[in-house]
C-alpha cells in the first residue's frame, strides 16, 4: 500500500531551501596557489598572450614554407632552442634548427619535423639538410594565444577553481584571484546513546559515526569545520550548545533527534531559537530532517542515522553551502544505467538506493546496489558511486532495469 505522502519532495525542499538563501557577504584576495577549490567573485583575465610568440610544436628545422621542395638542400645558418632563440631573420633560402616550445625565427612560417628532413652528416654537425616532403604553410606552429589571448577570461565570477583553473592562471602570469568567503561551519552530534571511540559501552550505548563521517565529508569538499559539540538529549544543554555554535558559525549541522520521538527535541528547540523554514523530506533515507535559521546561522538538522545524515547532506546541505559560498549549485550528474542485479524493496517513499558502478562488454553502465539497504547500515556507503533514483510506487526491478542515477563523483581536474 502506498504510504501517505509526508513531508517535501527532494526537488520541492532543494528550490524552497536553495531559494532561500545567497552568498554570503565578503571577499578574499588570496594568492592563486591556495585558491584550488574557492569560488571566484572577480573574473580571471590573461594580462597578455600566452605564450606570447610563435612557438615550434616539433624538433626540426624552421624555414619558410615556399623554399620547401622535397629534394631541395639549405644551409642551416643557426639554432633556436627552448629559452634560446635564434634571434635575426630568417632569410629565403636558409633554415634554423629548432627545438620543441622555441622562438620560431621571424620570416620563418613552417617547421619541418627532423623525421622529414635528411642531414647528410648526422643532425647536430650537419650544415645542410635535404628536405624529404613538401611544406604547408603554419605547419607544426603554435599561435602566440594558442594558450590564451590578451584580456581573454580566465575564469568567471562563481567558478570554484579546480588544479588546472589555477595552473592556468598561473601560466598565464597571474598570482592573485579574489575569492569569495567559505561558510563557517559548526557540528553538533545529538544523542544521550553516543559515545566517541575508546569509551566504555554501557548497554545500549553506541560509538559515533556521524561526527568522524560529517568531519571527513567537509573537509574532502573543502570546508572547515570550526567547532563541534557532542550532547545527549537533554533540552536545556541542546538548547545552549544550538545556541553557542550558531553563534560561531554561518552554518550549523546538528545529527540525530529530529523525528518525532520523546527524546527528539531539536525541532522545537530551532522553532522556539530561531525560525523553522521547514521539516520533514518524503524520502528514503532522510525522513527526518529541518531546516532554518538561528542566532544568524542556516541550520540543518539532519537524521541520525548515519546514512540518512550522508544523504541529506549530499542532496541538500552541500548544494546549501555552494550558493552560500556564490557558486552555482552543482547538483550530482545523473546518467542513465540499467541493474545488474534485480531489486526488491518495500514500497512507500522516493528511495535513493546506494549501488556499485560497474560497466557491461559494451561499455554500458550496470549498477550493482551495495546489499542491504538499511540507514543505520554504513556499509550500504562504501565504495557506492551511484545513488539509484527509485519511484515511491515500485516494488521489483528485475535485472537489466534501465535506472536514472546519481553520480556520486568529484572533478579532478
Ligand atoms: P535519531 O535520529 O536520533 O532518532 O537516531 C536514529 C538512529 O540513528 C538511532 O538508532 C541512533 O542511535 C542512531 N544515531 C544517532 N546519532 C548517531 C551517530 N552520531 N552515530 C551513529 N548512529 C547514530
Ligand atoms: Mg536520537
């Protein structure tokens, strides 16, 4: 039986949520060597050509192309080098020797690769060479903006600079990037059950995972968390730690005690504290789980079970932080794959199924779901790199299911 419809939509809690919110204000300037991973609030722009002038892409003879008639000999009159160049005019007739990245001479207009040119007496002595095949103008010539024009964009404002944007950069001459502020971020673990690691276990006591997991998370998408608390479920402590970390931060993540249970008190605590936008997502894993403000910090309580907190967190927090940081939310790119498995599952809610990527003999992409399926399960996380979309209704997929999916990856480059 379909399960009464509780609670947002992903889609509808990611536009009310994302709606809400914008950049926060505030700007670095910050040397590019450190910028991998900020957010640009000015544009980039190339301060000249680069590289600037015209560069050989081959060791071998520069010459212009209309003295280049196979079986032609011409005297090598000199060498321009990477770093080095030959420094005069070419004059018709003659050739420069010439090595990858350097100056092609002046009156030059093609580079014979070495592999087409015959040097009777061994390639460095020889003071002739005898071309083998005829020349194409430009040929094996990079254009002095072959990298990048004078003035041309670099990067644009709410671009989140990856290794090669810097490298970029860089190459073209510039040091400094104006970047927008990072969220501060702040922690709270919820629960009277949570004991960190090393600690004796009373009965029914367990070890937390949210905290190592959300710490890890954050910093791997390049946040800092600068504080975090772990409380029990008590209402007058949860209410001074809600209230000491909002204060800190721009951004507070707390865990746990956000459903409707008698110990779960943190959504009447953000009501009473500050404002609740709203609660509650039809969704599974992530049924708990409230958003608001507090103490001028966005809040986002999530679910306590570990793998409902990781994905409400993907879904929802992490495109939150991109807009606060002034990026684009980048959601997760989705492809379409088909099970390699069938898929059996009770019916009621949106389900995001955690999966392996593999790909089939043609290349297609098979997604195996990583076992049970449960949200206390973190093993249903590890090594997933796809996140199933499931309709509420469906019960049995069987093998070779065409799916829409999430890709859980991100850029290297
Ligand atoms: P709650 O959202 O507080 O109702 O918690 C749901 C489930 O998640 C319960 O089984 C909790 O014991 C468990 N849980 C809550 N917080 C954590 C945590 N930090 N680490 C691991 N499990 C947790
Ligand atoms: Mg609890």
């Amino acid at each position: 039986m379909q399960e009464v419809k509780q609670g947002h939509t992903l889609d509808q809690a990611r536009t009310r949520l994302l709606s809400a919110l914008s950049p926060l204000p505030g700007h670095d300037v910050c040397p590019l060597q450190q910028a991998r991973g900020r957010v640009l609030a000015a544009p980039l722009a190339a301060p000249r050509a680069v590289p600037g002038f015209r560069a050989s892409s081959m060791d071998g003879y520069a010459l212009r192309a209309a003295d280049g008639r196979p079986g032609r000999s011409l005297p090598v009159v000199g060498c321009s080098a990477a770093g080095a160049p030959y420094g005069r005019p070419l004059q018709p007739g003659q050739v420069v020797r010439i090595f990858t990245g350097a100056m092609v001479p002046d009156g030059a207009d093609a580079v014979a690769p070495q592999e087409d040119v015959h040097a009777p007496l061994g390639e460095l002595s020889s003071s002739t060479v005898t071309l083998e095949r005829s020349i194409r103008p430009g040929q094996w010539i990079r254009s002095p903006h072959e990298e990048a024009a004078a003035g041309e964009q670099l990067g644009s404002v709410g671009q989140r600079l990856s290794t090669v944007d810097v490298a970029r950069a860089m190459g073209c001459g510039l040091r400094m990037a104006r970047v927008h502020v990072r969220p501060r971020v702040t922690l709270l673990i919820t629960g009277s059950e949570l004991r960190p690691t090393g600690d004796t276990l009373a009965p029914g006591a367990i070890i937390d995972s949210n905290g190592p997991l959300l710490l890890l998370l954050l910093e791997q998408l390049g946040l800092t968390v600068v504080d975090r608390q772990w409380v029990d479920d008590d209402p007058q402590r949860l209410e001074t730690a809600l209230l000491t970390l909002a204060g800190r931060s721009d951004v507070l993540i707390s865990t746990g005690g956000v459903s409707v249970g008698d110990g779960d008190h943190v959504r009447p605590l953000l009501e009473r504290l500050g404002a609740l936008q709203f609660w509650r997502l039809f969704l599974k894993p992530g049924r708990p789980f409230a958003t608001g403000t507090m103490a001028g910090a966005r809040f986002f309580g999530l679910p306590g079970n570990p793998v409902s907190a990781v994905v409400t967190f993907l879904q929802l927090v992490w495109p939150a932080l991109q807009v606060l940081e002034g990026a684009a939310p980048e959601l997760w790119p989705r492809l379409r794959v088909r099970l390699a498995t069938p898929l059996r599952r009770r019916p009621g809610r949106p389900e995001l199924v955690r999966a392996h990527l593999a790909t089939d003999h043609h290349g297609n992409p098979l997604a195996t779901p990583c076992g049970d399926q449960s949200s206390a399960r973190l093993a249903s996380l590890q090594g997933a790199d796809l996140l199933l979309e499931i309709d509420a209704s469906t019960t049995e997929l069987p093998a070779g299911t065409a799916v829409m999916a999430q890709l859980l990856r991100l850029p290297v480059l």
